[in-house]
C-alpha cells in the first residue's frame, strides 16, 4: 500500500508533520545566518524579542496576522471545493475599495461601530465580485481558475492605481490616495488587550478586524464541516466525478465557493484600510493574499490552523524587522529567505516526512 493512503491520526498529520518541516526550515535558515558569520542562536533570540518582547511587538505581529488569517480563509475555501484561488491579492485589493467607499461616505455621519458592518458588507461584495468574473469562466467555459485570478490581480492593481491617481485623490495633493477618514471610519485598537497583561501597544496598528478575522474563522469552520454547502464543496474538492454522480451542481458549487473565497479577501482590507491608515493607498494589501496561500497550506486548510500559521507569519514579518534592525548583516532580503525557507517546507514539501511518519507508526502499532 501507497503511505500516501495511510490514514495517520490528527495529531500527526496537522501537529507533528508541520512542526517537522518547521524545524527543519529553521535549521536551515540558521546554517544560512551562520554562513554569513552571524549566530543563529541570537538571531532567533531576537526573532522571538521582536515579536512578542514588548506590547507593542506583540501588536505588530498580531496585526500582520490578521490580514493573513482572512486570506489564509480565502484560499482554504476554495481548495475545498477543489479550487486553486491565487487572486486573494487583488480581491483584496478591491475590497479595500469597497470598504473605502463605505467609510468615505459615513464617516461623518455615524460611529465607527455603525460604519464597522456595513464596510465588512461593501469589503464583502467588492471582493466577492472580483472573484465572479474568473469562478463565471470556470465553471462554464472551463478556463482554468489559477491563471484568470492571477491575470485579475494584475487587472485590480491597475484599476487601483487609476482610481487613485484620478478619481479618488484629494485634490492639491500629490499622493495617490483617498483623503483620512473621520473617527466614524476608523477602527478602534485593541489597547485594551495589552492592558489586560499589563503591556502598550504603542504604535502598534493591533484593531478589532482582529477579532472579526476569528469571527471569520469560525464562520468557515461552520460553513465547511457543518452545513449541507460545505459538504457538496468538500465532495467537489476530492471527486468532481463522485460529486457528479450524486447530484452536485458543479458550476453552482464552483461559483458559490469562489464568490465566498473572494469575500473573505476583500474583508482583509479592513485591517490595513480602517485599521491602520485610515485611508485607502496603493499597494496596501502588501503581498498578504500570496502569502495567505501559504498560511493555508501550512494550516492543512483548517481555520484554527491557519489562525496558528497566521501568527508564525506575523512573527516572521515582525521579528525579521526586528532583526535586520539589530543585525546589519541580515537584510530584509535575508529574512525574505528564511520565509521562503518555511513556505517551500510547508507547501511545497509539506509531506516530505509523511513516508518516514507512516513507517515509525506503522512499526509502534505492531509492537
């Protein structure tokens, strides 16, 4: 028999297998500090420092994760139903325009907490949209849904910057970007939090899309093992044939699913959009709908994994600061590479050590 069709307990396939290829992308990583006469030992004394060291670290890398945890959601969505979803990026883009919109419009009107619903609704839409066009080409024409999202990001990025340079600029000024949002649009920060501990937040950008990010996470938990819909995805996602066969509308499911998969996108604006600047710019999203793939990936597609590898992520970004502050040697191109290091092991070689597992297990269960 194949290992690959070796049931293994959960605790193995989403506890210690990721933590192995984790362990090994660090091991690695450090041989290439080392390589180029840094410690690392220090380096990673200093990672874990300048993400969790201060309230205000912790904040920052708790922001980072945020954005990562909606768009880990939106690519976990539509690898259920079967669907490789590479336009997080750009339906993220446009749903910061949706929730802009929303904020410009209300922000002097009503409080943030009246303006918060209906942004996660217009952010909600706008991504949602964004990803129709290529779910429409996928289910009825056949194009294939990883090269159509990838062309949308490119579309959205240039979209953007024309309604930023042209329509949506403040007058008299030269920055592309909306004008700042009144009290009414802008979401509070979770200082509270930090005071609980005892900790600042600082300057830290930490806001409530934070705990509407686990909200979200628990919506898809619900959506995807507990409703009649996540059922037909997940049946889609393993067997198009046997979902066929048992009656599931393919091009309804495919549709429905990416529509989902880019509403979740398009809310990760809130965080960066009314959380953070309090304006819409360009290129806010930042690279975090790609990185959301593999945030997914690592999280075995599970929403309490993808908060878990959301926060690794978010510690990578924050404390690789950290350290390309404190070590001139390692450059932010540096810290790219240790990221790089642990997506190749969690994706690409995410059951690297599955053969080996499998056969130790195997062994135990004879003895």
């Amino acid at each position: 028999m194949s290992t690959a069709s070796v049931p293994l307990p959960n605790w193995i396939n989403y506890g210690l297998i990721p933590l192995l290829n984790l362990i090994v992308a660090f091991l690695i990583s450090g041989f290439v500090v080392w390589l180029i006469g840094e410690s690392p030992l220090a380096a990673l004394s200093l990672l874990i420092e300048g993400a969790f060291g201060s309230g205000e670290g912790v904040g920052f890398t708790l922001y980072y994760a945020t954005s990562f945890i909606f768009t880990g959601l939106s690519v976990a969505v539509a690898i259920h139903a079967g669907l490789f979803n590479i336009g997080s990026e750009g339906q993220a883009y446009i749903g910061g325009l949706g929730c802009a919109l929303v904020a410009l419009a209300l922000d002097n009107y009503v409080p943030w907490y009246v303006t918060m619903p209906i942004a996660i609704v217009g952010a909600g839409i706008f991504g949602a949209a964004w990803a129709f066009v290529p779910a429409f080409l996928q289910a009825k024409r056949g194009s294939h849904i990883v090269i159509t999202t990838i062309m949308f990001n490119y579309i959205a990025a240039a979209l953007m910057v024309y309604l930023l340079v042209h329509v949506l600029i403040v007058p008299g000024k030269m920055a592309p970007e909306t004008r700042t949002f009144l009290e009414g649009g802008q979401l509070p920060k979770l200082g509270w939090v930090m005071n609980i501990v005892g900790a600042k937040l600082g300057a830290a950008p930490f806001n409530v899309s934070f705990i509407i990010a686990l909200f979200a996470a628990w919506f898809v938990w619900i959506l995807i093992w507990r409703t009649k819909l996540g059922f037909e995805m997940r049946t889609l996602g393993v067997s198009s044939t046997a979902a066929d066969y048992a009656g599931i509308p393919y091009a309804r499911t495919v549709i429905i699913a990416m529509l989902l998969s880019g509403a979740l996108a398009g809310m990760m604006a809130l965080n960066p959009v009314m959380g953070s600047s309090a304006r819409l710019q360009v290129e806010f999203v930042g690279g975090a709908g790609f990185v959301g793939i593999a945030v997914s990936l690592m999280g075995r597609n599970h929403p309490l994994g993808i908060i878990f590898a959301a926060i690794l992520f978010g510690t990578l970004y924050q404390g690789g600061d950290w350290i390309s502050f404190e070590m001139p040697n390692i450059t932010r191109e540096m810290i790219l590479v240790i990221q790089g290091l642990v997506i190749l092991f969690a994706g690409a070689l995410e059951y690297m050590f599955r053969p080996a597992m499998v056969r130790v297990y195997q062994q135990f269960q004879r003895a």
